[in-house]
C-alpha cells in the first residue's frame, strides 16, 4: 500500500461542467501521475509533476490542468467537461527504484460525462 | 504513434498450464520494461520487471523474457491459475525521458479451472 487516496471514486457530470478530481499522498514522494484508462489505449499520460508547483503535460493533456500546491496533493481539473473525456483515471507516484519508471497506482476514478 | 503494442486483447488458457502474454515496442530508447496486473474496479499493480541489460528475470512463477533484437518481451506464466485472471499491461520507460511509462493496450488473461 503506497498510501494514495483518489477522490471521488466515481462522479458523473454533464458537458460543459468543471470537474476536479484530488489524488492523496501520505509518503512524500515527489513524482506523481495522472493517467487514463480507455479500451484499446491501455493506460495513456495525461500531466505529471516532479515537485511543488512543477508540473508537465503527457502525451493526453488537451483539456486537462493540474495544480500541485502541496507535496500530498495532485489535483486534476477538466475545466469544461466533454463526452470524450468519460474514463477511468488513475494517480500514480514513482516509489520504485530510480530511473526505472516503476509506478503505484491509487484505485481510480470512473467519470461519467453525460 | 504506439511505442508500445500488445496485439493479443485476450488470451484463453486451462488452469495449470502456461500463459504466455506478447508486448512489442517500437522505440529503442526504451530501458526498462514492466508488467502490471489490473484486476476490475482497482488499480494497476507492479508484478515484474526487466533491465534492457538482461534477456530474462523470474519471480516465482512469472517469467518475463526480453528479445531487444526483435523489440519484442514475453510474460510467462507458469502453472497458470484461476486467480492469475486479469488484465495485463506491458510498460516501458527510458532514463532520457524521465522515465515515464508508455503502456500497451492490455491483454485480457482468462485462466478456466
């Protein structure tokens, strides 16, 4: 158990609403990720944060901002919900071995855009 | 572009017998190599990984074998076992992009008593 905590668990909103989404840390680590799960895509990067008000875009960021304000807290916002952006989504923090990419994943939030 | 590909969305097998799960990749930067479990309604968890320094690594019953002329990996499972019943992703990362994992789509294993 690497001590992160998603919330909600589950939310289903309608197009055109801002949504946020909070990943919770207990550990201190500094690396912390947010991905989507989609059929047929896997497990795609969507912003990442190396630290305290450092962040990066990944390889899915278009309509999505983050905000890291504390070393605990990653929040993930899509400011105006679309259709296309119902998914599971899942914070992870890097607490392997450097330079190995090994992540732990939090149980995930299933958002329903409607 | 998908760096990281698994062909196979499911994969069938007996109880007992092996399970053998393919990943292909297509970037050479690529350093290290994981597997993740998924069960439904939790989240991704670690089983093994493998250097681009090595051709294999086990851990119990998993087995994962690394090809980096042909950019292909294999995860084997052997005996195979109802609870083995997941899905599977194969991740990559290379040290020059921070690390980061580009993930496969995941292949459905379903292990049948």
């Amino acid at each position: 158990d690497a001590g992160i905590t998603q919330s909600p668990r589950h939310k289903v909103t309608e197009t055109g609403t801002p949504v946020t989404l909070r990943c919770h840390q207990t550990e201190n680590h500094r690396y912390m990720y947010w991905y989507r799960q989609d059929p047929g895509h896997g497990l795609r990067l969507i912003h990442y944060s190396y630290g305290v008000k450092d962040t990066d875009k990944g390889e899915v960021s278009d309509g999505y901002s983050v905000s890291r304000s504390k070393t605990e807290d990653f929040l993930l916002t899509l400011e105006s919900a679309t259709s296309s952006q119902t998914s599971v989504y899942f914070c992870a923090i890097s607490a392997g071995r450097q330079n190995t990419g090994e992540l732990f994943f939090g149980e995930g939030s299933r958002l329903t855009v409607l | 572009d998908q760096q990281v590909k698994q062909n196979s969305p499911s994969l069938s097998v007996q109880e007992g017998r092996i399970s053998i799960l393919n990943c292909d990749y297509t970037n050479s930067m690529f350093d290290y190599f994981l597997w993740y479990k998924k069960y439904p309604a939790e989240g991704p968890t670690f089983l093994i990984s493998i250097s681009s320094i090595k051709d294999k690594n086990e851990d119990g019953r998993f087995t994962v074998f690394l090809n980096k002329s042909a950019k292909h990996l294999s995860l084997h499972i052997v005996p195979s076992q109802p609870g083995d019943s997941a899905v599977y992703f194969c991740a990559a990362s290379a040290v020059t992009s921070g690390s980061r994992l580009t993930f496969g789509e995941g292949t459905q294993l379903t292990v049948n008593p």
